[in-house]
C-alpha cells in the first residue's frame, strides 16, 4: 500500500453557540490516497460542502471544527495560522461552484494567476509571466496571451472555471479541492471540465476531492466515493463497487432515483420526505424516517460504518436486507 | 412568536408615538389650562409649578398649548403622508409593472421633483393656493407621492421578475388582480418603512410652514406657530419656544424609532 | 411501458416561431452608430405537440428551451410566426377567450421558492385560481382543495400553511396542483424539478407520470437533464441556438442519434454505469453568442464534421420516419 496522502479522521463541524449549536459534519473520517480522485456525494444539508471547508478551515465564525486532518504528517486542524496561509493554496488549492464570485472582477485575470505564483513560489516576475502562460495553455485556454490581460466578466462561464483552476493549479498542489466545479456549467462544458481535472491529476500526480451532488458525475470521474447524509457517512467505497452493489439504504435509493435507460416512464425507485435539516436530525440512523427498511433499532440506535468488501463500508443495520431487495442498477 | 422579542427601537419609538396619539385625542385630560386662554397676570411667567412650561407674551400656558398641538401636528403626521402613500403606491405599482413608455415618463417626473428642493417646492405650491392646514396637505400630496411611487415601482420591477407574477399571467389574471393582489403586498414593506419615518418629516415640514405662517394659523395652538410666537423672545422667555422644539424632537425620534424597529422585523420576517 | 396512443392529434402546434430581446441601445452606442442587437433566443422554431403524449424539450443554456415554453403559454409573444392551439392562433385570443386558453394549457414554473406568492396561504392560492376561472361555485371550493391536495398528495392541513413552510419538492406539487385546478389538457413544465435534491426529484417525476395517466395529460416537459426528458417522454426535440436540430421518438432519438449535436450532447452526459467511462471529450468548443449567430448551420463553430455547404447554407429539420434532424450530412 502506498501511504495516505490525506487522512480525516473524526471530524465534526458545528455552528452556532454551546447550547444551541448545530452539527453540520458529525464524526467522519476518510483516506484520500496519492493522484486519487475521491467523491463526496450528497443532497443539500448532508454536510459535504462543510466537509471540504473545514479540511482548509474555511469556515464563517461561530463554528468550531474539531478532528483531525493529516497531511504530510502535519494536523491542519492543529496548525497555526500563518503556517497553514502556506498550505492554502499551495500543497492543497480548491475551487468552487460559482467562478463569477470566486474571482475578484475588477483584476486581470493576469494579476490573480501571478498573486498567486508569488504568494507560493519564489519565481522571478519574468518566471511568473512565463508560468502564467503555460497554466493557461494547461487549462486549455487558447491565445493565452491576450486572454490573461482579460477581466473575468469577459470569460463565459466554462472559461472562467478553466481560469479559477489555472489559478489553483498555480502553485502545483498536490491536493486540489473542487466544490461542485461543473454545477453551474452546461453538459458539454460540464465534461469538458471533469476531463480536464482527471488529465490534470494524471499529469500533476495530484489528488482530487470531488464534492457533487451528480452520481453521474461521480460515475464519470471518481476512483473512490463516501455518501454523505445528515453530517455522516453512510457509505464509503470503490466507485463500482457502490454503483454495483449499494449496502446503504439510502445509496440505494439515490441510486434508484435517477432515471436510467431501459424503465423509461416507469415509477422510479423514490424516496419520501426530503433530507433533514441542520436542527431536526431524527435520532438513531439519521435517515430512518425515510427508510423503507427501518427498524426499532434504526431509531434508536446510531449504526456505524461497518466494512463489507474489502475498501467498501457502509453504515447500516440492514445492509443484508438491502442488497437482498435489489436495485433498479443491478 | 416574535411579538415576545421586538426589537428596541420598535418598543421605545411605540412608547412615544403611543403617548403622542394619547395626548393627540385627549389633550383636555392632560392640559391643565385652556390653551388659548390668555391671563394678563401672568406674562412671560418662567417655568414653575403652576406652569410647568411657563407661560407666553399673552400669559397662555406652554404646557397646555404644547399637549394642544399634538392634535394638529399628529394630524398633520397622518393627513401630510396619508395621501402621498396611496398615490404614490398605486402610480408606483402600475408604472413599475408596466415598465416601458410610462417608466420613462415617470422616470422624467421624478427627475424633475428630486431636483427641486423639498421644502422649497411645498412652499411654492402652498403660497399659490394661500396657507392652511388643507393647502399644505395638498402640497405635500403632490409633491410627495413621488418618492413613495419612486420606492414601490422599483420593488414591483424585482417583484415582477419573480415567477409568481408569471404565474399569475399564465393563469390568465388581470393585470390589475397581478398588481395589487399579488405584487403590491409583497413591495410594499420598504414603503411602510418609509411612511413612518416620513411622519417625522412631515411634522418637522408642518411645523416650519406653521413658523413661517403658511400652515397652521394663530392663535392654534402648532409646534411650529410656539416656536414662532417665541422667536422675539428667545433671550427673556426661552421656554415658550424651546418645549414645542422638544416635542418635535420627540415625536420625531418616535417615528424614526418605530421606522427603524419596522425594517428590522420585516427584514427578519423575510 | 409506454401508453400506446391510439389516436394522433396535434394539440398545440409551433410554427416557425422566432423571437428576440433587444439589447440595451444607450445614447454612447447610439453616437457611436452601433446598430441595435438583440439576443436571439428563438430563430424559426416549428414543431407539433401531440394530444396525451409527453414532449420532451431539451437542451444546454442559451437554447431557447425557456422561452419556448413561455412563448407556448403566450407569457412571451412570438416575433414572428405562430403557436396555434387547436385550431386557433394563441395569439389572437382576447378577453375571456384568452382566459380560457390560459385554463387548457397551463405552465408549472422551475424555482419553488419564487414561483408562489409568499404572502398567500395554500388554500387562498387555490382559492383565487378556483374562483377567477368559475370552476366550481363558491360553496364546493373547499372539497375541490381537498381533492388537489389529495392529489398531489399533500396532506389536508396543508392548505392552512404558507409557502415557505414547505420544502421544495413539496412546493413543487403546491404549483402542479394550482396548474392542476383549472383544469388544463396541456401542462408545459419547465425545468421541473431541476431545482430539487435528487431524491426528492424522483417523487416529483413519479407523480407527474401517474397524474399524467390519471388525467390524460399532454405535457411539454423542458429540461437540460438528459436522463429525465428520456425517463419521461414520448418523444423528444433536442434545441441549440434557437432551433430544433433534432425531434422524434424518445427511443429513436437516444439510440441513434442523427445530428452530430444531439451525439456530442448525449456523450457529454456522464454515464452512470462507472464501467463505461470515456476520457474522450464529447465536444470541444464553446458556445456561440446568441447575439452574433454563425452563418449557416449554427452548429458549424464546434461541429467535427462540418463541411463547406454548413457554413453557407443553414440546413432544415428533414423527415425520417418520425425522426427529423437538421444537418446537412447525409443519413
């Protein structure tokens, strides 16, 4: 085995007070291994975003993030604040969902790839105009030149999302930590994009966290996936492995969600209710009240993940009952 | 729920304004004199405790005239914004809904009323028709309800973005149904907002024209008339024009406050 | 399992339509003698809605799909061209007979947290779609919430409770069972359910299909999710820039695609079977500015196989069988 090149173990987010504080992220650990491409997959209010930010500890006042999260051997969590500016978009860079607010409007795009280069690399100004040039071209921006005396308004949305990369990819990380990059993009634009982060990671032997709310997406791109719901992962596994044979309740019902060829205009595999929010999570397994396969237990009961195959876990009591019923994939 | 938790300034500006609206309808409970009584024994008496306030040149009781005013200055709060806020939201909701042609027109009308200055346009408008609580109400009507028109028709503009509007329209609604039944209640907070602090303004605007004898005429008793009767006797008899001055300010804080408490909520409302 | 339709009729056809949305004209460019622009967002859109079928109408952003639906329900007049319904063109419709037409076809909107009145209780929101079109009289308007209510299933008490005390996917049915009151034969969805989990999105989908059998439905759904327009149409029009490049049966259209648009858009879709995947990117290129449409064929800009007479000549939508397609290359 090589070695973990991120290692998250026992991280909980919460917001708010003592008291009246909310769990946003509750107790989840997961490897990322080196030029790996992991997928947080989720609904809203499942915590993944949460997850990615308080790996960088990004995260709005009021909040405390405790755990631990390994890299390189040095804890994230625990490290001081000037030296953790280093590692932020440096060894670790992310992008987001939204590259129109990512980007700052009133500078070239030029001037935010270089601040960048020289926040994290001691090039020369001549060295840094050069790099600028080949991290455009890396991203597949043609007429580089021209392109980085650019404002970002002046990019189209798949473009700006190619520059917000270019400025990730700036300082060569070694982790990079995308938060829905393709959400707000079109379908062609959208694979455009995923193809570019996986030729990116083959190129630059760097690992990707992939956060999405797509299992297609997941599909196309991942090498591994942990489900998230409510705060928690349910799920955690080989990528087809989990498509293949889903051990979660809930995966399985996600999975059956999405319409897929061969059962056109019949009833999908559903499920009722809706996500919990931050302030209601039922107790027990936090998915029960939507779980077909509930028991008593369920409800009283917080299941852990359990290992099922070898690198595939799951948090459920029922997991037998659940690959036994089947699924609308296999 | 949220009735247990006002904010501040709505409590402390509904205090004030809740004790302005008392004084306002029963001034004889609280006055101790008759405010237009004149007494030739006690001119220019400084305050004391038969006359809390003092008396004026014709030995009329400040206090009394003071809680006497607060009928016509609380009236000319309401009757000084009442008509600028209807108009002004009607025109407002339609033009904004309509956009186009009546926009730019509107757009010009407001150009030329911001342009002006407030008071000074009251003024003119006051000395063609000649002074009176009436008059004055009418300028500011026609002044006025431009501001309030300006606030709602850029809101029904957002509002009507919004697909409930379309909405509507699919359904085959009326415009007139889609304006007021559906747009206008969902614009009109920042108006509301607006109206209370403006009874500030009006006050304040009611009293300079009582001042300057274009609105309320003597011997009624009006903030604004006080502190003009008191103006030739600032250095002997200071308080005949100081106490209307505080109940301005009061009355004025009050409103601002209630303004102020009312963006809050409706804000956290939304 | 599939219905089979017996009869085909055209409920609501689209006939060559286009429409366009000037751009701001300021006094600078005026001076400057730039010549007005507009965005273009239909450029001779023509195709039939059939009775009781589900049409899927699909595309990425910029296609057009949006105001086609909106132009569909007259929120949006054609420029030119027309939509007619039946046999009359919607857009001569005046007074009540307009009202009525907005009864027979009705929109169900995408965003469920603008597209009801904030300030209207669900039972006031029926209530004045009820009464405006003289449904029912007064006295029997209770029952018939409940029974949309029942509908869409939405529990009874929810008639008492505002919008936002609902999450999205209920919202959702809040707006299908105000479209569902009056009482429509048409029913144009757009973008559905693209804003909800994906969950919550399959409920939404299972309930459209089941009202869709119960009250012989004909709808238009619009939507950029590739997968959902296949689950749930009968047949499906593929847009870009304003055209139908691509129209016919669902299962035609999805297993041989014939315009190379329709085929990059369909690889460009990440498959779900993880076993499947592609390095190979499906389509390069961006698109092309619905201010400044390309001449010809307005695929050609990212076209792979696009040829000299693509460039000159824009192609038409072209019979086979069922399955049109606009393209120049043969078969």
């Amino acid at each position: 085995m090589t070695e973990v090149a991120l290692q998250v173990s026992n991280l909980t987010t919460t917001f708010g007070h003592q008291g009246t504080a909310v769990t946003a992220v509750d107790d989840i650990s997961f490897d990322v291994m080196p030029g790996e491409v992991l997928g947080l997959v989720g609904e809203s209010g499942s915590g993944k975003s949460v997850t990615l930010r308080s790996i960088m500890r990004l995260m709005p006042q009021h909040s405390s993030v405790t755990g631990r999260v390994l890299w390189q051997g040095r804890d994230l969590l625990a490290m001081p604040e000037p030296e953790l500016r280093k590692v932020r978009g440096g060894e670790i860079s992310m992008i987001f969902q939204e590259p129109t607010t990512a980007l700052n409007p009133v500078l070239p795009v030029a001037v935010q790839i270089e601040e960048n280069l020289r926040a994290h690399t001691t090039l020369s100004k001549a060295d840094r105009g050069k790099r600028s040039l080949e991290l455009m071209d890396l991203v597949g921006i043609s007429d580089a030149k021209r392109r980085l005396t650019q404002y970002p308004h002046q990019f189209s949305g798949g473009m700006r999302q190619r520059v917000m990369i270019a400025i990730a990819l700036a300082s060569t990380p070694k982790l990079l930590l995308a938060d829905e990059p393709t959400t707000a993009l079109d379908l062609t634009i959208q694979d455009q994009i995923l193809k570019l982060i996986l030729d990116l990671r083959d190129e630059l032997k760097m690992s990707v966290v992939l956060v999405t709310h797509d299992l297609g997406v997941v599909a196309a791109t991942c090498d591994r996936m942990a489900v998230m719901y409510a705060g928690r992962i349910v799920e955690s596994g080989p990528v087809a492995d989990v498509f293949g044979q889903p051990n979660h309740a809930y995966t399985r019902g996600l999975l059956g969600s999405v319409p897929r060829s061969g059962t056109e205009r019949s009833p999908l595999l559903s499920i009722e209710g809706t996500p919990p929010g931050l302030m209601n999570r039922p107790t027990g397994c936090a998915f029960n009240p939507r779980c077909e396969f509930a028991t008593d237990r369920c409800r009283s009961e917080n299941p852990v993940l359990q290992a099922m195959a070898h690198g595939h876990e799951a948090a459920c009591f029922h997991s037998d009952r659940v690959k036994a019923a089947g699924w609308a994939g296999s | 729920m949220s009735r247990l938790n006002l904010p501040r300034p709505l409590v402390l500006g509904g205090i004030l304004i809740g004790a302005s609206v008392l004084l306002a309808v029963f001034p004889q409970l609280f006055a101790p004199y008759d405010p237009v009584a004149m007494d030739y024994n006690a001119l220019l008496k400084a305050p004391s405790w038969a006359h809390p306030m003092g008396t004026d040149n014709f030995g009329r009781d400040v206090l009394s005239r003071v809680i006497h005013a607060y009928t016509i200055d609380m009236q000319i709060a309401f009757f000084g914004t009442v008509f600028s806020f209807v108009f002004g939201i009607i025109i407002g909701a339609v033009v904004g809904y309509a956009g186009g042609a009546a926009d730019t027109v509107f757009g010009r009308i407001v150009d030329a009323v911001i342009t002006f200055p407030f008071l000074v346009l009251v003024i003119a408008i006051v000395s063609v028709l000649g002074p009176g609580l009436v008059n004055m109400y009418i300028a500011l009507a026609v002044v006025g309800w431009v501001f309030y028109a300006r606030i709602i028709a850029a809101e029904v503009k957002v509002q009507k973005r919004l697909d409930y509007a379309d909405a509507g329209r699919a359904m085959g609604y009326t415009p007139l149904r889609i304006i007021f039944r559906h747009l206008l209640p969902n614009a009109i907070t920042p108006a509301i907002v607006y109206v209370v602090t403006d009874m500030a303004l009006a006050i304040l605007l009611g009293s300079s024209l009582g001042y300057l004898g274009l609105g309320a005429q003597p011997p009624a008793a009006e903030w604004g008339v006080q502190i003009a009767d008191g103006k030739n006797f600032m250095t002997t008899g200071w308080w005949i024009s100081v106490f209307p001055g505080v109940a301005i300010v009061l009355t004025g804080l009050g409103f601002s406050l209630i303004g102020d408490g009312l963006a809050e909520v409706l804000r956290t409302r939304k | 399992m599939g219905r089979i339709m017996t009869v085909t009729q055209t409920l609501l056809s689209v006939q060559n339509v286009t429409k366009a949305f000037p751009l701001p004209h300021g006094l600078i460019q005026r001076l400057r003698q730039v010549p007005p622009q507009a965005v273009h967002a239909l450029n001779g859109v023509s195709l039939d809605v059939m009775r009781g079928e589900t049409l899927g109408i699909v595309g990425e952003s910029g296609c057009g799909k949006s105001t086609l639906a909106r132009c569909l329900v007259r929120l949006h007049e054609c420029d030119t061209g027309r939509v007619v319904f039946g046999d009359t063109d919607i857009a001569s419709l005046n007074g009540p007979a307009r009202r009525a037409f907005n009864a027979k076809v009705q929109m169900i909107f995408q965003d469920p947290y603008s597209s009801l009145n904030p300030r209207m209780k669900v039972r006031q929101i029926l209530t004045e779609a009820l009464s405006v079109h003289q449904m029912r009289p007064s006295a029997e308007i209770p029952a018939r919430i409940a029974e949309l209510l029942d509908l869409v299933r939405l529990p009874q008490d929810a008639a008492e409770k505002y919008p936002h005390e609902f999450s999205g996917g209920q919202r959702q049915r809040i707006g299908i069972a105000r479209a569902l009151s009056v009482e429509p034969e048409v029913l144009v969805a757009d973008e559905l359910v693209s804003a909800l989990d994906v969950s919550v999105q399959a409920q939404v989908v299972n309930l459209l299909l089941q009202l869709q059998e119960q009250l012989h439905l004909t709808v238009v759904f619009v939507a950029h999710d590739l997968r959902l327009v296949r689950h749930i149409s009968h047949r499906v029009a593929v847009m870009y820039l304003g055209k139908v490049v691509e129209i016919g049966p669902t299962e035609a259209l999805f297993s041989a695609p014939r315009h190379p648009y329709t085929q990059a858009l369909l690889a460009a879709a990440p498959e779900l079977d993880p076993t499947r995947r592609t390095r190979r990117v499906a389509a390069k290129g961006e698109l092309p500015s619905p201010v400044n449409l390309p001449q010809g064929c307005l695929f050609n800009t990212r076209c792979p196989q696009a040829f000299e007479r693509c460039f000159k000549e824009r192609p038409v939508l072209s019979a086979e069988g069922a399955h049109l397609s606009a393209c120049h290359l043969p078969g």
